[in-house]
C-alpha cells in the first residue's frame, strides 16, 4: 500500500543537506483526520544517496505518525534516521544522521502559493533542463 508521495530534488556533494523551498521540500499532503488515522499508518521519509556511478544507497528512513502529523505546529523535530529495508537496496545498519522536519496544517494561502510556485517552476525548468546527482529524501504512506 505504499505509495510515493513526494520527493525532493538531488543536492548533490553535500553530506549534510538542507532541503528547502528551491530543492521541493515544501509539499501538501492532503487526507481527512479519519483518513490519516484509520488508513494510514503514517509518513516514511527516506533519505536516499543517489550515485551516478554505482546503486544508489538508502541512507535511513524517518517514520512519522498520523498523531505527529495531526497535532503539528510547525516547530522544528529531529529525529534520528533509522534502517529501512527497501525493495533493491542493501539495508544499512550503521545508520547515522537526523532529519529534522516542520511539518503544521496548510491554510488556504499555502495551498495558492505552491499551486503558483509549481507553474512558476516548470516555466523555469523547461529553461534549463539539467538533472543533478546527489542526495534526495523521499516520502512515502506506510
């Protein structure tokens, strides 16, 4: 049942990484409190280093849940990244690193502004088209 969600930009050469408005950070999930509480087990953000030359590793995973998601207010969590089996990846057990998230409820401002900055956005990339390599997190239902 799990699907992606959202995923971010590559940062590439970068070990410590901060995903912001520019790298897609900023997205909208949207589900009914019932929903997010009787069908979703919560959100899984993976982080992932993408390799050019070789496979790409699965770095760590953060699984966020419905209460965490229900009650946020916008401040600022860490939380530490923890192993994650994935489909084609090598799990690492030596996981180390912390994803720190502000997560709140959209209001109707946030909803227009991101509908807004993705027209924006494609106009831009059909400007410069260039993919880079490097660190991207993923975000997934569990």
């Amino acid at each position: 049942n799990r699907r992606i969600i959202h995923q971010t930009s590559y940062i590439p050469k970068n070990l410590n990484p901060i995903w912001t408005l520019k790298t897609k950070a900023f997205f909208l999930f949207q589900v009914k409190a019932k929903e997010l509480f009787q069908d979703i087990d919560g959100l899984c953000f993976e982080v992932i280093d993408y390799d050019a030359y070789s496979a790409n590793d699965l770095m760590g995973a953060v699984k966020v849940s419905p209460r965490f998601l229900y009650k946020a207010t916008e401040e600022r969590r860490e939380f530490r990244l923890q192993p994650l089996m994935s489909k084609g990846s090598m799990v690492n057990h030596n996981v180390k690193g912390k994803l720190a998230l502000r997560c709140r409820r959209a209001t109707p401002y946030d909803k227009e502004f991101l509908k807004q900055y993705k027209i924006d956005a494609v106009k831009e990339a059909r400007k410069d088209p260039i993919k880079l390599r490097g660190v991207a997190m993923i975000v997934k239902n569990v």
